[in-house]
C-alpha cells in the first residue's frame, strides 16, 4: 500500500486565505483592514472567490477557474485569489499556468503561510522534492502560520515519496506532537512505520486511531491487519480483518484480506 493512501487533497491544501493590510493616511504605520475599509471592488473580488473556492472543493474546476478569474479582474492584486489560481490549475493538471500563479501570489504575499504549504505540495505532486521542502519549511517558519501540523505532515508525506524515510518519520512525529488527534497524521506515521519495520510503534498508532470507530476506514482496518500479521499475531490479524469484512465488504482491502495478500 502507498504511502499517505488515506490522504484527501483537502487534508493537504491550507486554506486560500491571507491577511490584507494597508497604510494608514500618515504613511508611519500598517494597519489592517476591516470591512469598512473595503471598496465595492474588494467586495465583489471575495464574493467571486468564494464561489470559486466552492467550486474547487467540488471538483468543478473551469467554473471555479472562471470565478477566480472575475475576482482578479476586480482586484488583480488580491495574493489569495492567485493562490486559488495556483490550486485550481494544479488539479486540471495545467503545471506551468499553477506555477505562474503561486509564483504571482507569493510576490503579492511573500510571507503568506497558505500559499507557501501549497506551492509546496504542489512541487511535491510534481516530484520537485528539494524545491517543495524548501516551501514547506518557509511556511513553517512564517511566525503567524497557523496550520504547521498541517504542513509538517505534508512536508512527511513528500520526504516518503523521496524515499527519505528518516526525515519523513522525524516530520511525521512532529505533526503528531503538535495534533495527536488528526487521524490522517496518525494512519501515515503507522503506515511509515510499517514500511521501515518498525511493527510495535506502527501498532500502537493504528490501535489508537481504530478505537475511534467513526475515524476508522478499510485502510485503516486493513493496515492493523497487515502489522499484527506481521508480528505473528494471525488471531489479531484475524480480528481485524473480520472487521474490514464486516463494515466494508466490498472495499479493495477486504477482498485482499480475503485472498491473504498481506504482502500486497
């Protein structure tokens, strides 16, 4: 099993948002802005941004590309607008238009947190590892980020797609400290450490998350599973797997368990 199976893109993209400021009458100081500093422009560019976003979260991409395109008419600096540019290119599989766009929105908004984790991430599905963990660890520094479990994870996700095992364990671990809760953290810490052998530590991650009956899935089902099995437990294995075949009868993972392809 792959990697970061679990792994929705919505659990990996931060939010299109960034904090506008403007300079006050005086030009001594920044202030941010309120809604009574808006224009009818700056109105008009975030409702179309809204809808774009809704678009894009359904997968509806050409209208939430036509969205965002009216949003930057009325407001051609607005850094979150070429920051949803930047997704929405990247999912209709348009790399070098997602590219300019990140890079347009980070030139509006150097600092930005959001647009740095998707920038990265996106370097990350373009196999541009170095490049995306340099991203990632931008983001991570900016000191207002909020979402640094979020990127930490990512930044674990793409370091196992390299193939650095270690540095991915050591991001992985840190989103954990930071959310133990989050269940996509705790299913690729148990799955990377599946995969490095490491079968006890992989256990008690996966067993935390499947007690919780409304987070657990066929994957995580099935990952429990293959790590008792793993350790000579064929009864847990066993369990588990009856299970997956219970609740998710027709899911890929229970037909391997079904098969006995543990090793798949």
């Amino acid at each position: 099993m792959k990697s970061a199976a679990l792994l929705a893109a919505a659990a990996l993209l931060a939010a299109c948002t960034t904090t506008t400021v403007t300079t006050s009458n005086t030009g001594s100081s920044v202030d941010l802005r309120t809604a009574s500093d808006q224009t009818d422009a700056d109105r008009r560019a975030h409702a179309r941004l809204d809808l774009s976003s809704l678009y894009y979260s359904r997968g509806q991409y050409q209208i939430a590309l036509d969205e965002v395109k009216q949003a930057l008419a009325a407001r051609p600096d607005m850094a979150e607008a070429h920051n949803l540019r930047g997704l929405i290119y990247g999912a209709m599989n348009e790399p070098q238009l997602a590219e300019e766009a990140f890079q347009r929105s980070l030139q509006i908004a150097p600092r930005s947190g959001d647009t740095l984790h998707n920038h990265a991430w996106f370097l990350c599905q373009q196999q541009q590892y170095a490049q995306a963990q340099a991203q990632f660890e931008r983001a991570i520094a900016v000191p207002t980020y909020r979402d640094v479990p979020r990127s930490l994870l990512a930044l674990g996700v793409c370091q196992a797609r390299a193939g650095q095992m270690a540095e991915a364990e050591r991001s992985l671990l840190r989103s954990y400290e930071l959310d133990p809760n989050n269940p996509t953290t705790a299913y690729n810490l148990s799955d990377l450490l599946f995969r490095r052998g490491d079968y006890e530590r992989a256990r008690f991650h996966i067993r935390r998350l499947n007690q919780q009956t409304e987070l657990s899935n066929a994957q995580t089902l099935w990952l429990a599973a293959r790590i008792e099995n793993k350790l000579g437990n064929r009864n847990g294995a066993a369990d588990w797997g009856t299970q997956l075949r219970n609740r998710f009868p027709h899911s890929r993972e229970a037909l391997a368990f079904a098969a006995g392809r543990y090793d798949e």
